[in-house]
C-alpha cells in the first residue's frame, strides 16, 4: 500500500438549500462542460428562447433563482464554452456557434440582461469551440473551431495574432502547459498534437485513443508530461500518460470501466491529483500523479447517485484551508423542475484548524507574469506563486488570502451585512430628513 497525504480526501455534497436550484442549462450537444467558477462566480451555458446566453451567478445567489434572472445575451446562435480570466474574477469569456469569440466585463452589480461585450473576436469561419486563457500571460486567448484551426487572440487589440491550420478535423479540447509556451490538443481525427503556437507549427502528433468517441487532453503541470482521456476501441474509457519529448508511444495505460459518458479532467498541480468526473454518472474519481512508472496511483473515488451534465473546478486561491478543502466542485445536477448546481467539498481528514503546509504548497498567484505583448514577441515566464496560509504577506491585494470565499454561505452572509449597512445609512438620512 502506498503512503499518500490524499488517499483519504473525501467528497461532501452541499445540502439542497446550500445549492443553487432553477438553472436552465443550455440543450447544446457541444461537448463542453456547461460551467465555470472562480471565487467570486459561477457561470452556466444557459437555454434560451433566441440567440446563445450564458448566466453569471454570485456564490451569495443560494437558493432558487428567478425566473427572469439577467443573463449574458450576445450571440446569435447557443453558446459552446466559456471561460473565466484566470487574472481577472470580472471578466468572461464565450465562444458561440454563430463563429463568433465574446469577452466580457462581470458589472459588480447588474439587473438586467447584457448585451454588449467588452471585444468581439471574429475570424472563425465555422462555429467556435473551446476557448482557453493563457496561464502566465494577460489578455491572450485560445479558440478552436469546427473550421479545423487554433487561434490565440489579443484581446486587447481584439486581433487574431496567431493560426495554427494543421488539424484534419474538429478540436475537441487544448491545455497549456506549465508556463504558455506550449499547447497540445486533441482532435475529432483521433490525434493528439503538441503546438509551438508563436512559430504556427505542430512539433509533435500521436493517434491517442483508438474510440471512436471525443478525447480530452491536460498538461500535467511542472512534471513535463501530458495526461489524455478517451475511449479505446472496445468503448472501454481510459487514460493515457505520455512524455512530450517522445510521442510514439505513451509512458502508461489505463483502462477505467465501460461507461458510456465523457471523462472530464480537472488536473490540480498543486497537490498532482487529477480528478475525472463523468459525464451522465454520478462519479469523480482521483489519481495521484506520481513521477515513476506506471506514473499514477489510484486515490479513491466520490460517488453520487445523481448523475453530472457537466462540472467545474474552484481555482485553488478559492478553497477554504481552514477545513483543509484541497478541491471544490460544482456539478450540474437534473431536477424534476430542471437543473440544480451543487457544490462538493473534497477535504483532507486532519484534526485541528491549524494551516496545513504540507498539503497546501504555494498557488498560481491572481496576477499575470507577463503582458499580452510580451509573450506574442517570444517571452516566456513561470507563474508567479503565492502562499495560502491565512494572514501571509505575499504582497499582493487579489491573493488567495484576499480572495478565498471559505463556502456560499459565507458569501451570504457578506452581502447579509453589507445590506443591513445600506438600510442602517438610509435610515440615518431619513432621520435627518425627518428633523429638518
């Protein structure tokens, strides 16, 4: 048996009236995962009546939305992805199949429905797909596209800065690695490839998995290796690691069970635990990934008789250390009335409230090592990192410390406060009123 400080992480599903009822998800059979988060959002791929909308809920919204809540409303066709700004809590991304690649700005409070984005990327000429921000530099985005290519955008310039053209059919999922100076994708051909995105070329390709089904890949972080998931050819779902410096043949397989949904990855580089949550089941299962043959070891797995439609990851500077919470996730749960977002905490067991060091090692920091111009004229840099432990003086404002939202009903209870101090100042001037 080996030793892991994460054999024993265990999942806790929040209680209903800690959720998030009357979502209405979108009915778009792109494979995308349907929600995002970071600590001050959730978003979800919304089902509307014209065009492609997309909600963006404040974590303080537990409970049952109305029926009329705002929404993200500006393309013309559903929505396919989005994706939030790693460096940026207000600001949204979203890819549609009118081709089109929106960004958006999250207003701190808006009641009524968006419809103007911040920047309109087009060049697409098929619909977008998945859309990825860069890790260490501001402003740069990646698109794919059933017109067969990558795009990496300046989205302060709104331009199309770099096109990679090389893939014989439709991306289905890309990842970057440690620093953004490489990305790999998989595709609807069955082929993994590894992309120098500045000089336009692929350096590397593989036929990944031999299923007829979609594949996913991700960057295994500093460990320099490349995690992908599919189906092999008897529809059995598994997962290949494989070294970058030599595709021809992966470092490890492993073959999971004979269900039928799409394997979701959500890789923390943190701890090195990769989750897999499946798509129409109730599963999520975790590996650590461990730097010698066969390269992974099997944690546990949290089990759930509701199944997911799709799920998302809380960036690390949103985890609660005190409750030693390594991982949180939002699932998209069906309801009799629709859908519900329920948030699982994935915690260490450890007795006492004191920070735990060895499981929680310095984060991504909540700012950017390099600017959009930096990176496209060939700069490279590691991310910069901040410590998690509650009180540390990392010198920066956005910083897990800053930023941590330890659950929803945290955030409730802010805005609780921040209400009774609106009507405490408004009564105080109806006093002053009432005295002159």
């Amino acid at each position: 048996m080996r030793a892991s400080k994460y054999r024993h992480v265990f999942g806790t599903e929040y209680k209903k009236e800690m959720c998030y009822d009357n979502i209405k998800l979108s009915g778009s059979a792109f494979d995308s995962n349907f929600i995002k988060v970071n600590p001050k959002y959730m978003a979800v791929q919304w089902g509307s009546a014209g065009g492609g909308a997309f909600a963006v809920i404040p974590h303080s919204k537990v409970g049952k939305l109305p029926t009329d809540f705002p929404l993200f409303n500006g393309h013309s066709q559903p929505v396919n992805d989005i994706d939030f700004n790693p460096f940026n809590d207000n600001i949204i991304a979203s890819s549609g199949e009118d081709c089109l690649v929106l960004v958006w700005n999250i207003p701190e409070a808006f009641t009524t429905t968006q419809t103007t984005p911040a920047a309109k990327l087009s060049g697409h000429q098929k619909k977008a797909g998945i859309i990825l921000w860069h890790p260490t530099a501001s402003n740069v985005l990646a698109s794919t596209s059933a017109d067969q290519t990558v795009k990496i955008w300046d989205v302060e310039t709104s331009q199309c800065k770099l096109e990679v053209a090389d893939h014989a059919d439709q991306v289905q999922s890309i990842t970057w690695n440690y620093d953004g100076s490489i990305c790999a994708t998989t595709c609807k051909d069955k082929m993994a490839r590894i992309i120098d995105p500045r000089s336009q070329a692929v350096v590397a390709t593989t036929e990944a998995h031999y299923g007829a089904k979609g594949s996913r890949i991700t960057w295994l972080g500093q460990k320099e290796r490349i995690f992908t998931n599919g189906f092999s050819k008897t529809s059995e779902r598994e997962f290949k690691i494989w070294d970058p410096r030599n595709m021809s043949e992966p470092l490890s397989t492993n073959s999971i069970d004979n269900a039928a949904g799409m394997l979701m990855p959500f890789y923390d580089e943190d701890t090195g635990v990769m989750y897999l949550a499946g798509k129409g089941d109730g599963s999520i299962k975790y590996y650590e990934m461990i730097d010698e043959a066969p390269y992974f070891y099997h944690l546990s797995e949290h089990k759930s008789p509701v199944p997911q439609k799709g799920v998302a990851l809380m960036p690390k500077r949103g985890c609660d250390v005190k409750k030693c919470e390594i991982g949180r996730f939002y699932k998209l749960a069906p309801t009799s009335a629709g859908t519900m977002i329920v948030p699982i905490e994935m915690a260490v067991p450890r007795k006492g409230d004191q920070f735990q060091a060895d499981i929680f090692p310095d984060t991504r920091a909540y700012s950017a090592s390099l600017t959009a111009s930096e990176w496209f004229s060939g700069a490279n840099a590691n991310p910069k990192l901040v410590s998690m432990k509650p009180g540390s003086d990392n010198g920066n404002s956005s910083s897990p410390v800053a930023m941590t939202m330890t659950s929803p009903l945290a955030a409730l209870e802010a805005e609780n406060a921040a209400l009774k101090a609106k009507v405490a100042e408004l009564e105080a001037q109806l006093a002053q009123l009432k005295t002159k």
